[in-house]
C-alpha cells in the first residue's frame, strides 16, 4: 500500500456522522455514474467478442479453434492506450474521467486538494504491473484530470476489495481532523492480452473451454466521504451514511475453501440490529462457482442475521468482473440502489471476496432526503 503523508496541520476532530456526498464513474454502459446506474439497474450489458484483444484457448488445441473473448468493455473513450498495451495511461484515463464526474457534483473547487486526500484501488501485481507503476499512473492521471497533486495519497494493491478496505483509513484521517474529505476510489481493466492469458490458462474466463469463469471488464469510480455538516455547507444532499467496516483475511486459495467464515465474519459486524428490512446486499459475484458457494456457505452461518426477505444484486452480471474498481463502484450503485429500487430498504451491506483472500464489507445507510430533493420520494 503506497502512502504520503497527510500536512502537519490538524484541524478539530469531526463529529457527527461521514457520508458519500458525490460519486462519479465510467463504465462499459455508462459516460457518468447516473447513465451506469440506470443500465445496471435495466440489466442492460454491453458484452461483444473481441478476437482483436484476445484468443481463449481451445480445449482440446489439436481438434478444436480458439474461440474470441466476450468482455465488457469501454468503447465511448479513445481506446488508443488499450490497443497499444499501455495499462498505466489506460487506467489514469479511465480514473480521470470518473474524477471528473465525481468532482463536477462535488462542488469543489480548485485549491480544495489541499485538504482532500485520494484513496485508490488499483490492480494487484500483474505482468508489466504493479505498485512500482504507482508515481508514473499518478502522475498521468493529475495530467489528465487537470488537478494538482493531493495532499494526502494511499493506493490499495490487493484487488477487488480495495477500496473497501480504505474507508477504514479514509474515514479515521477525517475524524481525527487531519483530513477535510477524502475521495475513495477504484480502477481496473483486465483487456491487455498479457493479463488475460494468465487468467485464462488457470480456467478463470468464461469461454466454451470454462463455463465456471467471468466476463472481464473495466471500470472506475470514485465516491466522496466528508461531515454531514461540510456536504450541506456546499447544498450537498448525501446519498448515504458511512456505517461499520470489516476487514478479515483467509488464504489465498479458491474461493469457498474456508466454508464461508472469513465472508460471515466480516457480515456479522456490519449487519444492521432491528432494522425494518434486512439491508440490500451488493456484492461482487462475478460468475464463478467458488465465489457463489462461499456466499452460500456464509449465508448459512450468518443465520437470522441476514433475515428475509434477501435483496441481493451482483453489478458484474452487466459490468463484468471489473477487478479493484469492484468495491468504489458496488459503493457508487448502491448509493444509487437505496435511492430508487429499493428504497424500501434503509441501508445497504456491501461485500466483495478478492482473490488474495481479502475479505471486505462495509454499510451503508439511507439518509432522509428533503421533499425537493431528485433523491426524494
């Protein structure tokens, strides 16, 4: 985890509650986070086979061919970055387009980095990747956002879970006052072909060869955590309310080996206690069978604790697995979730299960929005 260091200089530690003020994303079916959510929520996907990104391999090479990649990819950007194999530049501009979605709502204003600190998921170590990419993508994405340096810089190399994981972090800088906000974000796309061959050899794609695999995609997203009170300084109306997080770890093997206790662990702490509804579970089932019988042991332990009637969505069935940007966006559509589909449902639970073992989960509640607000009834 790459950090810098907050300045010196604190402010009075920030009571009441932190809340997502703003979001912002780019995706496969979306130019902004509100044009993603709604073809999420329509289960509107845009999977296409790509022969020209990738191969999968055959399952038996002497008597069968090779077949395209089905993926869900960005095609509203210029792409020229993926079609050359630069993951760095790729990744920074699909971060800076989110940002800038993000940071158009925020109402923020130049000069406001320098009490704001970034807080980003990124891919894990990957060939020609890793944390040592870590100043050149920075340095591509403040060229390409058009924003000066923050202040306070941490990036998470773990994986789907990461930016879940930083909320923690995040949330214990703004309360001790030595951050105003902080932005939580995530980014990823698995379409270089020296990324995908791995995946595809260790039967992870889903092809004719692996029906248990995912659909790869890209993405990024970005959400906003400040005091209620520093939101309706700027007329900001929260999406929601950042509640408990959870961290626990088990080994880095396939999904379901431990029987679904490290997931129960985290969702037993994040849970909600005598709650109208259960909360909306958002979580980053990609299509894998060992991803959904971990929920499905998890579940069962949980017990009464996840009551019914269950709400459950998984956005990679229109995204596809969209790797360390999994957690900022489950965060950025869920806000959305608790505003429309469910609003039924007064808080969220989200989880995501990352392949080093990492298991996270966090909650999120509804706040009560004015008459005229567009979140309103």
């Amino acid at each position: 985890m790459a950090t810098s260091r907050p300045s010196a200089r604190t402010r009075e530690p920030s009571p009441g509650p932190l809340v997502i003020s703003a979001v912002g994303m780019v995706s496969p079916v979306g130019v902004n986070s509100a044009q993603s959510f709604t073809s999420v929520r329509a289960n509107i996907p845009r999977k296409q086979e790509r022969p020209d990104i990738y191969q999968c391999m055959p399952e038996d090479p002497e008597l069968d061919e090779s077949e395209p990649l089905v993926a869900s990819l960005i095609s509203h950007l210029d792409c020229r970055w993926r079609a050359e194999g630069s993951p760095t530049e790729w990744l920074a501009l699909l971060a800076a387009r989110a940002f800038a979605d993000l940071w158009n709502k925020a109402k923020l204003t130049t000069g406001d980095e320098g009490e704001t600190g970034l807080f980003l998921s990124l891919p894990g170590r990957r060939p020609g990747w890793g944390p040592e990419q870590g100043e050149p993508f920075t340095q591509w994405l403040h060229d390409l956002a058009a924003h000066e340096p923050f202040t306070h810089r941490q990036f998470s190399w773990i994986g789907s879970g990461g930016a879940l994981g930083l909320c923690a972090e995040a949330c214990r800088l703004v309360r001790e006052g030595r951050l105003k906000r902080a932005i939580v974000g995530g980014v990823d796309s698995y379409l270089f072909p020296k990324w995908l061959e791995p995946l595809d050899r260790a039967y992870r794609i889903n092809s004719t060869r692996n029906h248990d695999g995912f659909c790869p995609g890209e993405t990024a997203a970005f959400f906003l955590l400040e005091p209620a009170a520093e939101a309706g300084r700027r007329s900001l109306q929260p999406w929601a309310e950042l509640g408990a997080t959870a961290t626990a770890s088990c080994a880095p093997a396939p999904a379901g080996h431990d029987a679904g206790a490290a997931l129960a662990d985290v969702l037993s702490r994040v849970i909600p206690a005598d709650v109208p509804q259960p909360p909306l579970v958002v979580c980053d089932l990609n299509g894998e069978m060992g991803r959904a019988r971990e929920w499905g042991y998890a579940l069962s332990r949980l017990g009464n604790a996840l009551r019914s009637p269950l709400a459950l969505e998984h956005p990679a069935a229109v995204l596809g697995d969209v790797g360390a940007a999994s957690g900022a966006a489950l965060v950025v559509l869920a806000a959305h979730y608790l505003h429309t589909k469910h609003r039924d449902r007064t808080s969220s639970v989200l989880w995501t299960a990352s392949d080093g073992g990492e298991r996270h989960a966090v909650l999120l509640a509804r706040p009560q929005a004015p008459s005229n607000s567009p979140l309103g009834p």
